[in-house]
C-alpha cells in the first residue's frame, strides 16, 4: 500500500512500488486529465505537483510519492472557479488539440507559485513542456497575462 494526500484527500493504493504515478492517477484513481505523451519525461504532458513542485509521473513511482502531496490538473481549482492560469488559457486561446494542455498548465502554475513575476528568459528556462500544435506564442502570452491577474 502507498499512501499520499491527492488533490487535498488522502489516498491508499494498492499496486507495485515501482508502478509509474501517471498509470495509478489515470487507472487506479480515475483522474485522467494527467496525460501520457512519451514515457521518457520529456515532453510533459503528464505534469502534475508533487509537494508543490511540477514532477513528470511517467516516470516517477508511486512509492516516491507516499507521504506527498500530489495536485493534478483536478485539484488545482478553488472550489467552482477555474485557477488564474486556466482563465489566462481561455482568454489567450490557448488550446489547439488541448492534449498536452495539463502538463503545460501544472508546469506554469508551479512556475508561478515559485516566481510571480516571469521573464521571458525565466519562462524559457522554466517551461519545457512540448506542445505538438506549437502553441507557444500564445502559452507565453497566458502566462504574462496569469502573471499579472
């Protein structure tokens, strides 16, 4: 059993120690806006927060979890409004597919939370997530504008 706190609830799960976290949100837990792009961690689709710090579950065993916190693109809400970033997504027209949307949204929502106040250098540096549609331009718009709401 590993057990950890998701999106503010605690969690007990059954499974092997060393099964990937993105397979247990997804299939053990239901929380399927955590997404699998690649499976070797680079592209960043599968981006949640451990402990407040964006983590790429496909390839983090849930044991390194147990004890954690663990927000999903689910808990990052507050109540029944959308977090800032995900307002900044909708006003800047982000989403083209959407697919790698919720790893680039926990990556900028951790970014944010460690530096209010992006750079564009800042955001280079922070933000390696792929969006396949080439969405950037209007990802680093989202982000000044979440910046500064």
């Amino acid at each position: 059993m590993v057990d950890f706190v998701l999106n503010g609830d605690a969690v007990s799960v059954d499974v092997e120690p060393d099964t990937p976290l993105l397979w247990v949100l997804r299939d053990t837990l239901g929380k399927t806006g955590t997404k699998f792009g690649c499976g070797v961690a680079a592209c960043g689709a599968c981006t949640v927060h451990v402990d407040g710090v964006a983590a790429r579950t496909c390839v983090l065993p849930v044991e390194a979890v147990a004890g954690s916190e663990v927000t999903t693109i689910e808990g990052i809400a507050d109540g029944g409004a959308r977090h800032r970033v995900q307002q900044a997504w909708i006003d800047a027209q982000v989403p083209q597919c959407g697919y790698c949307q919720p790893g680039m949204i926990m990556a900028v929502t951790a970014l944010l939370a460690e530096n209010p106040a992006p750079t564009d250098a800042d955001i280079d540096d922070a933000i390696t997530n792929i969006c396949r549609c080439g969405t950037y331009s209007r990802i680093r718009s989202a982000i000044h504008r979440a910046a500064r709401a």
